[in-house]
C-alpha cells in the first residue's frame, strides 16, 4: 500500500543556533500510531560527535547566557512564549498525528507549554537568596544562586510539549545552557517547540537539541564531561543507569521516573465524581502517564455500584483517530507500547483476574493504528502483575477493600510512590490520607493524574530521586547556593 507523505519533511538537529543535519547523514521516520501508513516527519539518527557540537556549543555559550539578567532572560522565555501560542494549533495537530493522544488534549497540553514559559520568564525578577546575620558587626552575609552551566536534558514522548518545557524554561531562567534529546516517537513535535525558541531570538549555543537512539545518545549525555547536570523523565531501569553515571561523575541528576498509582473510593464518596475521575485519570492519553491511574481501591459497600457506573461509563468511550471530534482515546504510541499492554492484558488473565470489559486489539476497521481497548479488570489481588508493574497504557484493576486502613495499607503496598487520589466527603478520611499516604502527589476527590504548573511536582520511592519539578521548587535543582561574605 502506499505511504501518505502528507506531512513529510527532514527535522535537523538544532547546534548552536543552526539546523543542521547529523553526522551520519541517516534518519529516522515518525509515523502516525493512528495510522502508521502516514508518514509524520523524519529527524536525525545522531551520532556522539553529533552530541558532542551542541555540549561543546552550549559550553561556549554559557558565560555570556548566565551574565544576563534574570529580567533579560526572561524576555527571551515570553517571546517564545508568543510564538508558540501563535502555532497552538500546529503544534497540537503534529502532537496527535505524532504520538496520538486527541486533539483536545493536545492543545491543552500545548496551551500549558505557553503557560509554563511565561511563569519562568517571571521568575528572572524574583528572589534568589536571603541576607543572614553575621556574628561580625561590619560584615554582610547573604546567600545567593549559581546555574549549574551546561544542562542535559532527557524527555519521553507522552508529553512532547509540557516535559520539555518544564526542563528547559527554568534551566534557561536560572542561568543555564541546555542540550536537549527528546523521545524519538516525538521528536517532530520537540523540533517544532524548539523552532519557537530559534524564532524568539534565544542566543546561540543556548538551546541545543540532538535526536536519535537513546542507547547511543542518552549514555553519553551523562557520560560528556561538558555536561553539569542532567534531569530525565522515563523508565527507571534507564534512570538509574544514568544516575549511576552521574554519581560517578559528581555531578547533579534529577529523575522523575515509573507510578502504579491508586484511587481510593471510600463508602462516603460521591461515586459519579470518583468514577468520571477514574476513567480521565486512567485511560484520557490512552493511560500513557505516569500519574495515570491503575489501582481502584473501592469500599464493599459501594463496590458493586461503583463498578456498574464505571462499566458503563467505559462502555461509552470511542477509540479512534485522536484528530477526529468523535475520538475520547486514542492509540498506544506504538507497536512496542501496544504488545507491552496486550501482554499485561494477558498476564492478568493468566493470573487469576476476571476480566470486565475491553482486553482486546482493535483490529477492524482500525487496523493501520495500535489500537486497544480500554479494560478493567476484578479479583485482582496485591501480588499480581497488573496490580504490581506500570502498564502505560487503558487498563484498570478493581480492588475491594472493607476499610480506609486495608485501602491505605494496598495503596502502599508498591515500590512506587508518585500520585494518588481519595474520593471521600470525610474530612478524617482526607486528613488520613494526606499523612499516611506515601507519594508525592496526593490528591482529594480529583484525579491522580495532573498537577499544576506552579507546584513541585515529583514522587516517593522508586518514582523519582527525591528531587522536586516545576514551580520554585525547580530552581533547588538547577542552580547552587553560594553564601558570600562582605567586609569593608
């Protein structure tokens, strides 16, 4: 059959304010999981010496860069800002065709890109240290910040907006110089919000992207000697092996990495609020989030009502095309994320849970996408695989408990620790769950799945190193405190 090149065209890497093509003269194609006869783009299937330009050009760019004053640096952030808000509409259509979540999220999550860039530009006016009392009469002793100097960034694919933005908008604020590789299956949409930057004049060398294998490009990101620090958000086999680069190299790291988080739907709650959070938070972008829910922990007074609202509810949801009005979800991102999820699928069924709803590839009349449905599970105990292991992807697993005590005790029962969310109109319950639950993001009859752009964002465990994202909290990781002493 032949391929529909409707939007084709060859993205460059982006080194020192030039795009240019990579050293292996090879690339890589994006296809659209909703239809993987269409071609998206093509960008470049870099090399190490591709890597090594754009550090050695955001090296070379990082003094001038942090000797700009916060306010100057954070024009730049607003211009951008601007651009990309112009573009909304592009960017969130080659989001969708590229990695298939819907239109509507796509714009959302753009819109929140616009929004996260205009909050860092306000940051280079606010404060960045405290004046301390000297034991010495005459002195004056206050503490202020130092960016780290070259910044690398690793992003996945399942929000090609939002991550990117949240990384590099406080790096660029602060002082930094960045060198950015996105996920390949979104790395047409990184370039475009890479093009935003280039078009609001940001400084050469100040923001450098490379794309290819993460094999070949990751390790060595970490590895570079030019790099100062490195913040990644994926899975946490890969974290940890840069981590483990990063220690040996002293120098700063960052990880925001798995979740299998819970919802726990108390007897009080009301259930037509917790079943509409539960599908948005589970299976909105196909359940390709990290705060995404996987874990429903219902009281057995309310079980049987809770899951008959929930099937229902399920039983209404359209699979499609993320670009058609009528599509609530869309496709996994790809082959690989569909067999991962039909795999679960099967463990699952292997493993003793009784199948709900869903469970299946949608094969007709969809079948140049990676269609699956969304499913739900029951009789799941804690040791199975589904209730245990990050799926990403539109599966539910019901759990019933006889108390907050036994749900709290479930909901901790992981190795992850990123989000979660109560459905209760007791405020003992909410207090409980606010003290007793252990992950980064907890949530109160709203779903687990978001957090707002000026908050820290991050989680417990295995979920991340125990470092904070987005807001002010973002400055801890990005820049040094220095305390200075003064005598006349």
């Amino acid at each position: 059959m032949t391929k529909i090149d409707v939007r084709l065209k060859t993205y460059s890497n982006y080194i020192n304010g030039e795009w240019v093509a990579s050293e292996t003269k090879e690339t890589g194609v994006s296809n659209n999981p909703a239809n993987t006869e269409e071609i998206v783009g093509e960008y470049q299937m870099s090399s190490t010496n591709d890597l090594d330009k754009a550090v050695k050009s955001a090296g070379n760019a990082k003094k001038a860069w942090r000797k700009l004053s916060g306010d100057v640096r954070g024009n730049y952030l607003q211009k951008a800002a601007s651009v990309l808000e112009e573009r909304i509409d592009d960017v969130a259509l080659t989001m969708t065709k590229e990695m298939g979540k819907t239109l509507p999220e796509a714009k959302g999550e753009t819109a929140r890109g616009v929004a996260i860039l205009r909050y860092y530009a306000g940051e280079g006016l606010r404060s960045v240290g405290d004046v301390i009392p000297s034991t010495d009469k005459d002195a004056l002793m206050f503490s202020t910040r130092a960016p780290l100097g070259v910044v690398g960034i690793i992003t996945p694919w399942n929000f090609p907006v939002a991550i990117p933005l949240w990384k590099m908008a406080p790096a660029l604020i602060y002082g930094n110089t960045v060198v950015i590789k996105p996920a390949s299956e979104a790395a047409i949409t990184c370039a475009k919000v890479i093009e935003c930057l280039h078009d609001a004049g940001i400084p050469e060398g100040v923001v450098n992207m490379v794309t290819g294998s993460g094999s070949i490009i990751g390790p060595e990101i970490s590895n570079h000697p030019g790099v100062n620090g490195i913040t990644f958000t994926g899975s946490n086999q890969v974290g940890k092996q840069l981590a483990q680069t990063a220690i040996s190299r002293g120098i700063k790291y960052q990880l925001e990495m798995g979740g299998k988080n819970p919802v726990i739907v108390a007897k009080d709650a009301d259930l037509d609020l917790a079943v509409e959070a539960t599908i948005s938070g589970g299976l909105k972008s196909t359940g390709q989030k990290c705060t995404a829910t996987s874990r429903v922990l219902v009281q057995s007074e309310v079980y049987e009502e809770f899951k008959e609202k929930l099937l229902a509810k399920v039983a209404e949801i359209t699979v499609g095309d993320g670009t058609e009005a009528a599509t609530w979800m869309g496709p996994s991102v790809s082959q690989t994320q569909l067999d991962t999820v039909v795999s679960y699928i099967k463990k699952g069924k292997n493993e003793g849970a009784k199948l709900l709803s869903g469970g299946n590839k949608i094969d007709e009349p969809k079948s140049n996408g990676y269609f699956v449905e969304p499913t739900v599970f029951e009789d799941v105990t804690s040791d199975m695989a589904i209730a245990r292991e990050e799926i990403f992807g539109p599966v539910l697993v019901l759990m019933k408990v006889d108390s907050l005590e036994e749900a709290l005790d479930l909901a901790n029962d992981s190795e992850y620790g990123l989000s979660a969310s109560i459905f209760t109109t007791n405020i003992n319950n909410m207090l409980s769950f606010i003290d007793d639950m252990d992950a980064g993001l907890v949530r109160i009859n709203a779903e687990s799945a978001g957090v707002e752009l000026q908050a820290p964002f991050g989680g417990m465990k295995q979920s991340s190193s125990h470092s904070r994202e987005q807001g002010r909290a973002a400055i801890e990781f990005y820049t040094d405190i220095k305390t200075v002493f003064v005598k006349g």
